[in-house]
C-alpha cells in the first residue's frame, strides 16, 4: 500500500516540485500552503508522514509541530522539517519539539527520498518489536492463568476443549451439573474468554505453546 505524504509550505513551486519528484517514487501527496489549513485537514488526510517548511504565515512549524505531537490520534507521525533555518539552535529546537529530521534547504531529492525510508524502515522494525513483545506479554499471561488452575479445573478444561456438554463433564467427573456449571463459568472468568468456543481455543493454543516435553 502506498504511503501519505503531507507537504506543507508557502512556496507553491517548491511543493509542486517536491510532489511530482515524490508521486514518481511512487508515494501519494497532499500538498498544503499553511499550517493552519494542514492542522484542519490532517484527521481527513491521514497521513503517513509530514514534510514542512518552518517559516510560514499563521502557524509556523514550530507552533505546528506543538499542536501535532499534543493531539492524541496524531502524535506518532512522523515529521520532517524542511527549511531555511538550518542554524544549530533551529535544529535542536525542532529535535526538542519532536521531529524525526531535518534538512536544510536547498537539498538533493535523493538525499530526502533517503530520510523517508529510513523513516519508515524503523518505523516497520518497532511496530515488529512491539508486535513480538506483546505477543509474549500474552503469552506469559496465559500461561500463568493455566498455571494458577487446580488439577479438577484443568480436567474440566480439558474436556470442555474435547467437545463434553456439562452434563457429560458432570457425570465424567462425578459431580452434579449445578456444580460442574459453577466449574466452567469460573473457568471463563479466569481465563477472560466469553463462551466456550474461546475456551477452547485458548486452551488449544497455550497447549500447541508449550515446550515439547511439558
């Protein structure tokens, strides 16, 4: 899927220039001549990544960048600052304020084109690192639930995975159905699944988790 990119900057040419040089590496454009029309725009735009000039009417890119990074539904994208002001106190102060880079007018194309994806590979690497740790953060909680079940709620378990109806787990396991119903709703409240089917497939997955041997 192609990425967004939001251009914002008073100076028509140089937007024109830089979306036609970005649509040929095959990303799709907006293009914005103010911060304020951008701040108005960005829920509809949705954005993959902002490139912004700092010094404009109204808003300029600090002020812009401020608004962005407070907003809760926007404060992840990425930003670059393209500008004029390439002073080292202007570059430290766009890096405070949360921008992802920074390059000086005039620039190379390619050297832009770079930036960007370099951008989005890290971006890719940490929603993968965040993927893979909350995969295991899962996995440790379950498997701590399956842990913490006394020996008569994991046979239970067992057969409610089997397919058992609670009269036939009542009359497996000897006991009468009122109590082996008591057995299975608590068996959902520890395990936070909602009927059986969850159940099941919990019970499923944590048992095709385990080490061989367990």
């Amino acid at each position: 899927m192609k990425k967004t990119i939001l251009l914002i900057d008073d100076d028509i040419n140089l937007l024109n220039s830089m979306a036609s040089y970005l649509i040929s590496e095959d990303f799709r454009v907006h293009i914005i001549t103010n911060g304020y029309n951008a701040l108005k725009n960005l829920n509809i735009i949705k954005p993959d990544l902002i490139i912004t000039d700092i010094i404009m009417p109204h808003i300029d890119g600090y002020e812009l960048i401020k608004k962005i990074r407070s907003e809760q539904n926007q404060h992840n994208i990425p930003i670059i600052f393209l500008t004029a002001k390439g002073m080292t106190p202007d570059r430290i102060l766009g890096y405070n304020l949360g921008c992802n880079a920074y390059l000086t007018k005039p620039f190379y194309p390619e050297e832009l084109i770079s930036i960007i994806n370099n951008i989005f590979k890290h971006l890719e690497i940490w929603k993968q690192n965040l993927n893979t740790n909350m995969h295991k953060i899962q996995e440790k909680k379950q498997n701590s639930v399956f842990n913490s079940l006394t020996p008569k709620e994991y046979n239970i378990l067992l057969l409610v995975s089997k397919g058992y109806t609670n009269k036939e787990i009542a009359k497996t396991i000897k006991s009468s159905l009122r109590n082996t119903e008591k057995y299975v709703s608590r068996l959902l409240n520890k395990t936070k699944t909602r009927n059986r089917t969850e159940l099941t497939q919990l019970t499923l997955l944590n048992y095709l988790n385990k080490p061989k041997g367990e």
